[in-house]
C-alpha cells in the first residue's frame, strides 16, 4: 500500500514491517514529568506512542496537549480522540490543532461510558459516533473541507486508525463491523486486548474471508498481566474483555513473587504465535502503568530492533 | 406515553413550609398510568402532607383535585374559579403540565410533585421503561424498530460498541444493549445485510439542540 500522510507509523506499516506502538495514560494532574519520562522510557522501543483521552472517564491532562509534549521530544504520537466529550465543533477543532504539530495519527473512538468514571453526573456528547469520526477526519484529510463544507486553509495529514474489540458481543457481527469502519475510511486498527488466542484467530480468518486484512493494517493489543488479581479483575470487570480461565490458572500456578514474570511471559508467547497469524500487522502492547516493561517484551519477541523509514 | 416518578414528600413538605391554602392537583393522562400523579397519588401525597402538618402543629388546608390533563387549557380552566382560595399549587403532572398551569395561573406558585423521566412502555405493572428521546427526525426506519438515540447509552449510530457483553450494556447488567436487539431484530426480519450500510451524521437541529421546539400545523389550525 502506498502511503498518504507523512506518519512514520504509516511508512513503517506500508514496508511490510511489523509494527509495535505502545500507550501512555496521561496523568492526573498538570505534571507532564511522567508522560516525558514514559515517552523516554519506549522511545526506541515502539514506532508510535497512543496517548489515551481520559480513559475509562477519569479526568486527565488531555491527550492533545501530551501528543503534543511527545511531539516536542520527537517521537511519534497517536492521538486518542473520543466522541464522549466533544461536538463535532470541538472534534474538528482538535484535529486541525494536533495537526498544525503534526501530530499524524488519531485513533478514533466512542470512549467509556462516563458513569465508570470520575464525573459520573456530567452529560456526555456523543453528538457523531466514533465510525462517523473515522468519516469526518478523511473528509477533512482528502477533501479539504469542514464538515459543513467550507475549505480548510491546510488540511490535517493524520493516518486515520481505530479500534476493534474481537470479543464483544454480539460475534457475528465483529467482521461485519471492521468493514463499516474500513468502508468509513479506517486505515490502521488496534484491537482490545488479545488473551483468547483462539477467539482472535478465528475472528482474524472471517477477516481474512473478506480480504479485509488487505485493506486495513491490523494491530493485535496485549497487555500484560502483572498478577492474578489483575487477570481475575479483567475477566470480570471489565466489559468486552475475554480472559479465559487458563489465564488465570497459569498465573496462580507460580509463586506471588513471580506472577508479573508470568503474565510477562504470556505476553511473549502470545506475540509469537500472533506473528504468525496472516493478516497481523503489528502489535499495540498496552503494559498499563507498567510502560518500563515494554522494551523487555518487544526484545524478547523478536521485534527488536525497530525499523528506520526516511 | 411521559413516564414520571414520585419525588421524596421531604422535598415537597421544603418547598410547601411556607404556605397555608395547598392545591394538590393531579393529572388523568400519563402520569395516571405509571402511577406517580393520578387521583389515588394525589389522595396520597395529600394525607401525607395533612399528617405532617398535624404533626408539626401547623394549619394548613390542602385540597385534592385531579384534571383530564394538564396540557390543555381547556381542562385547566376547571380550576379558574378556585385558583385564588390557594397560596401554592403542587402539581403531579409532568414538566409540561406543571409549566402549563403555571402559566395559566401567573401569580400561584406551582411545584413540581413529580420527577419527569422520560417517554416509554410500561412493560408491567411498577416497571416503566425508555423507548423514545424525542430527537424530531425518526431513524426506526432503519435500525429495525429499535432507537439506539433513546436506548444505546452512547446513541451510537454504527454500534455495537466494544462494551456489548451477552446481550447488555456496558453500564450495567441490567440494561440491555440497543444494538444487540438492532442485530436480533435485523436477523428475524432477514435484513441483517442492512447492518454494513453507513448510517450519516445526524441533524440534531431538530433535537433540543435546536432551541426549544414547536409543531406548527397550519392545516388544522382554526
């Protein structure tokens, strides 16, 4: 696939390399010291860097202005963009001020129902959903235009991506669901964290069915298990979250001391046996507050070193 | 039909503490039928308020009546002659009708009886649920019957999101998810094809980020 924008993460995915992006929650306060010291902690590890935008509705220091910091440092942000908190006013102009950085990746999502988290009595927006957003950024990306018609003066050069949740129900229409957003204009996907292998395989051979692997770059997301209590919490907790029992039977088989190893370990594997899965592009290793273990997964699965692209 | 709930009587007994002639007025329409504002909860709230006064040692005179409706100034001009024998008036109607009595009766003090909720179906008896936002531009057409605006936490147009798990919602287990019911609904009618078409970018002008809204029907105007 040719490329369309200047995104490294493009260029990179677009050569046939594997690709491996990571995330960074911003923090929450206006200290931006942890997201530097995230971003120096992955730099050379990961070819983008997600910055989420106030995950599961806890309020942070928003996404725009921590892409922006990364920027600064010249690495390679993708900026997280929910429908949750903003009208298409405030969407649209948020991508024309992360693109006046250069900012050139948005990952373009609905975000978490606002009742998990810190403002639990504020009213949410969702004025256009997160398909509709993958449609409003090409739109100003390809045709220069607002979406109420007035030419832009510069266009945002943003790789549009989005995410897809194998897991959720109902299954049958997850591949029906990765084509409206391919047919809304997707170009990479990061998909919800992959613990049931088997699951994810088969969704990726209805994707392969398709042939929607060959016009979407698809990133399998693993996050890695620091313990049993975190693998227990996922698989009951968290919606649209398949952790199979085996999971959590391989943790609570080794020691406490040693079950972040484990779940390390896991991660591994897994990315070993995703490479092979056809129709895998890359990797989006989510290690949540756990950034300093990114380097050691990517090196231990082959992924290391990254790719240069001009 | 408008679905409303009782408010707790220590909200109502706050705002009546300072009045002696009550009118508590009911409504004959849909807050009869979800039982929250019709004759009986006006019979109710009305003996509630008595005790309370008796208790308290107050005098107060609180008197019971129950309108066709109080959407209509026709049934509100019921009250015309009486209106003046009150000092506050507590409406069990909805948001409509209490603003519509207020409005007819411009120096009575009106409360609110009940907390209006939304438009809905009573599925049985002491259980109400959503069905409709009132966003002024229909889509059922297209998402076979089932509105993802009113019943879809997050009005996806293109749902289900990540969050859909055994048929509900990812706020809580006991709200069924919109999209799952779209999906089922599409397959019992054999449209499920319908699913991959893009549903556009909604006009919320029509919805009340429009401005308050009117109908205007010169046809049938008089």
């Amino acid at each position: 696939m040719t490329t369309k924008t200047p995104s490294k993460l493009e260029k990179i995915l677009s050569e046939g390399h594997l690709a491996v992006t990571s995330e960074c929650g911003p923090p929450r306060g206006s200290n931006s010291e942890h997201i530097i010291k995230k971003g120096e902690l992955i730099k050379d590890h990961v070819d983008a860097i997600n910055i989420a935008d106030n995950q599961t509705s806890m309020t942070r220091l928003c996404s725009l202005a921590a892409c922006i910091r990364l920027k600064l440092m010249g690495l390679e942000p993708v900026l997280q963009m929910v429908t949750r908190d903003r009208n298409r006013i405030a969407l649209q102009s948020d991508i024309l001020g992360a693109a006046s950085f250069e900012i050139n990746n948005i990952l373009c999502l609905s975000g978490d129902h606002q009742s998990f988290g810190d403002c639990a009595q504020g009213q949410n927006v969702h004025d256009i959903d997160s398909i509709q957003l993958i449609q409003a950024v090409r739109h100003m990306r390809d045709e220069g235009k607002f979406l109420g018609g007035d030419d832009l003066d510069g266009k945002p050069q943003m790789f549009v991506g989005a995410a897809a949740n194998p897991f959720a129900d109902p299954f049958e229409i997850r591949v029906p669901r990765l084509a409206k957003k391919i047919a809304a204009g997707v170009e990479f996907i990061q998909t919800q964290c992959v613990y049931n292998l088997d699951k994810f395989e088969e969704w990726m051979k209805g994707v392969r069915d398709r042939g929607l692997h060959e016009k979407v770059y698809i990133l399998a997301g693993l996050t890695p298990m620091k313990s049993v209590g975190m693998a227990k919490y996922m698989q009951k907790r968290v919606p649209g979250m398949d952790v199979p029992d085996e999971i959590i039977e391989r943790l609570k088989g080794v020691e406490k001391g040693k079950q972040a190893d484990e779940g390390i370990k896991i991660c591994i594997e897994s990315i070993q046996r995703l490479k092979e899965c056809e129709g895998v592009a890359g990797f989006h290793i989510m290690a949540i507050e756990w950034e300093e273990k990114v380097p050691e997964i990517v090196e231990a699965a082959g992924l290391y070193p990254r790719p240069t692209v001009n | 039909m408008i679905v409303a709930d009782r408010k707790p009587i220590e909200e109502i007994i706050g705002y009546l503490k300072d009045h002696k002639n009550i009118l508590v007025l009911g409504c004959n329409e849909c807050v009869t039928v979800c039982e929250a504002g019709g004759k009986k909860e006006v019979g109710v709230l009305a003996s509630a308020l008595r005790m309370h006064a008796k208790k308290e040692g107050n005098e107060v005179k609180i008197d019971e009546v129950t309108l066709e409706r109080q959407c209509d100034r026709e049934y509100l001009d019921e009250i015309r002659d009486s209106i003046d024998q009150y000092d506050a008036v507590v409406s069990l109607a909805c948001g409509v009708g209490v603003q519509f009595t207020a409005e007819q009766y411009h120096s009575t003090p009106v409360y609110p009886g009940v907390n209006t909720c939304f438009m809905g179906a009573t599925e049985k008896r002491g259980l109400w649920t959503e069905r409709c936002q009132g966003c002024g531009q229909c889509i059922l057409a297209t998402t076979g019957s089932i509105c993802p605006v009113a019943r879809c936490a997050k009005r996806l147009f293109n749902g289900p999101c990540g969050g859909s798990t055994d048929g509900k919602c990812e706020i809580n287990a006991e709200v069924d998810c919109a999209w799952q019911l779209i999906i089922d609904r599409l397959k019992a009618l054999d449209r499920l094809d319908e699913y991959e078409k893009l549903c556009p970018l909604k006009d919320w002008s029509t919805d009340r980020a429009g401005g308050p809204r009117k109908v205007v029907r010169e046809d049938v105007q008089q």
